[in-house]
C-alpha cells in the first residue's frame, strides 16, 4: 500500500520542500531555500519483541505502534495502495493507472526506521539507461517505451527478523570406501586384464541438536513488486538505518505492508531453514549427509519494520506491463524486459554458422 506523503512548505517562497536526495535536508526546487532535518536526540533503533507485538495486534489492544490508514485496490495490476490525507484520488505506481479513494480504514505498524534516498533521480535513469543499453536480446522499440522521466520515488517496507533456533535431527552420515575391482579392455586388438578403484558409501544413522542465531533476516513486505527483482537489489546497507522522520519521506510515496508481521516471519523461516540444514550437514560430517527429520523451536525473536528506498517505473509493451526498479542508495538497477525472437533467431543462426564453419575447416585440414 502506498500512500503520497503530506508536502512541507518552503518558509521563504511558499513552494513545496522535497528531500535531497545523498543530503540530510529538504530543498525548494524554485527558490532553493534549504532546510537541515533535524537529527533526534534519541537516535536508537530498537528490535521489537515479535511476540508481544503480535499478541497486541491480534487483540486488537492499543498501543502506540499501530496507525490507522485508508485503503484502495488499483483495479488494472491490483496493488492495494492508501492515499495520504484530505487526498481523494491518485495514481498507481506500479502500473500508472487512476485510483480513486473508495476503500475502508485498516490499523497497521508504523515503521521506525529507514535508509534516506542517496541516489538521485537522475542518477536512476542514467543507470536504467546504461541497463538497458547491455539487453542485446530487447526489441529496438523498447527504448521508446521504456520512459524514466515516469521514475517514482518510493519507500518500499520490509521486515527484519531476528532468532534463536535450536533445531533436532536424524539422519544418515555417509562415509566413502573403495575397493578394487578387475576388467578386461582391449587395447591395440588384444583383450587385457585392468584394476580400477571403486567408490562406495558406508551409511549410518546420526542424530543430534543444532544451534544457529539469526540477525535482520530480510523479508521484503509488500506483493506489489517481483520478488525475484527485489531480492537482486541487495545487498543494502543495514548497518546506516536512521530513525523514522517524516522529514525524509517529503516529495516520495511510501508503501504500507501488505506481507503481515506473522506472514513475514513465515517466510523468514524459509530462509533460515537452509542454514540449519547447512548446520545439520556439518554436525553429521562425512562425506555425505542425508536429514531425514528435524524440528526447530525459534526463540528470542525480535523484529523491525524498516522502510528502503527504490525508483520505480513501469511501462507497456504490446500490452503487457513490465517494471524496472533501482536501489536508491546503491544504484543497482533490476526489472523484467521483452525478448525480441528475431535476434535470438539471428543468435542461433550465426552460432550454428560458426559451428558449422568450425567443422568444415576441421575436416578439411585434420581429415
């Protein structure tokens, strides 16, 4: 869910104030008036019990993390979006459609902290540019399509999660032997006699407990963007969080979750589950491993909910939508394109050119 964040007024012209992008201050865009953000006195990031919050939210208990927000569903791509105050209608984006503010309030967490934009908008195009330029295999026309001066500033939200697991198992522990064994070939016309080694697996059971600590496991909290073009925009740089300040949302849109607390440590237990099953492999040891069973409690289970910067666009191309996306402090650019089947057919045409040369000239000289 997005929501267009209230603008904050220049003191000196009256113009909206937006936020420098790579600075710590809100800039007017007409008379360049400049204004610092104010750092908190406080500037402490806390991991929130995951327990406890969620125990709130499903009793619906008050508590100063939540806020109440409208809700709308774009009815094109079907992103579900808010629209900031006293504001009635507005623009999806992730597809450029209309929405209109028909929708019904919802209470969800507030973020507290977030990683300011530091790539510029220009800097964002110029590498979606440069990105676009290396797609060999992308029809020619794309270029007329794919606009950035359609670029959106967006701060997109994510969970971190943090845990204890301890994790019991059974399983196989496989260990190599070889023996010798005796063939026959034949070599030069006459049959000979050869030995080889031969690998086998001994195998016996294992069982056993492991323990692993996980920190700021990273779930992407949103369903308005592809996962597998969000994931390729890490790694980010977690580590220069800062507490949340309205001040440096001023001229983006900023997305709500629509991944909940609960469904977003489901999804980090995924993630996790392949470390411990590293963990288990190495507890086994051997040569090889198989898990036959096991069972993790996570304990000490702590999160944040961080909001990350992206440029964002979307275009069409013979009516089918695509977005393309760029990490606002790193500038790594990733997103979905048309293929163009008539230079793939040139690119298996002149490979199979090549190869068929390569065979001719082989022939001829080796032969």
């Amino acid at each position: 869910m997005s929501t267009d964040i209230t603008t904050a007024p220049c003191s000196n012209c009256g113009a909206d104030l937006e936020f420098k992008p790579g600075t710590s201050s809100l800039v007017c865009p007409y008379c360049g008036a400049e204004n610092k953000i104010a750092e908190p006195e406080e500037a402490v990031i806390e991991e929130k019990d995951f327990h406890k919050v969620l125990s709130n939210l499903r009793t619906e208990k008050e508590s100063r993390d939540t806020v109440e927000i409208l809700t709308v569903k774009c009815e094109t791509c079907g992103a579900q979006t808010t629209l900031g105050e006293n504001q009635t209608a507005g623009e999806c984006a992730f597809c450029g459609s209309a929405m209109n503010a028909q929708g019904l309030s919802a209470k969800v967490l507030k973020p507290e902290s977030l990683l300011p934009f530091k790539v510029t908008k220009e800097e964002a195009a110029a590498n979606f540019r440069q990105w676009l330029k290396k797609r060999w295999f992308a029809p020619k026309k794309l270029k007329k399509f794919a606009r950035t001066d359609g670029l959106k500033g967006i701060y997109t939200p994510f969970w971190t999660y943090d845990s204890e697991t301890q994790t019991a198992y059974r399983g196989q522990r496989g260990d190599y032997y070889y023996t010798t064994e005796s063939y026959t070939t034949t070599e030069d016309g006459k049959t000979v006699s050869k030995t080889r080694q031969v690998r086998h697996t001994r195998w016996r059971s294992a069982q056993g407990t492991v323990h692993n600590s996980f920190d700021d496991i990273l779930i992407h909290a949103t369903d308005n963007m592809e996962e597998k073009y969000v994931d390729k925009l890490e790694p980010w740089d977690l580590d220069q969080l800062t507490p949340y300040n309205p001040s440096f949302l001023t001229g983006f849109q900023v997305e709500s979750y629509t991944v909940n607390l609960e469904e977003g440590f489901s999804k980090a237990e995924v993630r996790m589950e392949s470390e411990i099953d590293r963990s288990i492999r190495r507890h086994i040891g051997g040569d090889e491993q198989r898990i036959q069973w096991k069972s993790t409690s996570y304990d000490k289970i702590t999160f944040k909910h961080i909001l990350l910067p992206v440029w964002i666009s979307s275009y069409r191309f013979r009516d089918k939508v695509y977005q393309f996306m760029v990490n606002a402090r790193t500038g790594e650019v990733q997103g979905g394109r048309p293929w163009s089947k008539g230079k793939i057919a040139m690119a298996v045409l002149a490979a199979a050119i090549i190869i068929a040369a390569g065979f001719y000239l082989y022939k001829t000289y080796a032969g």
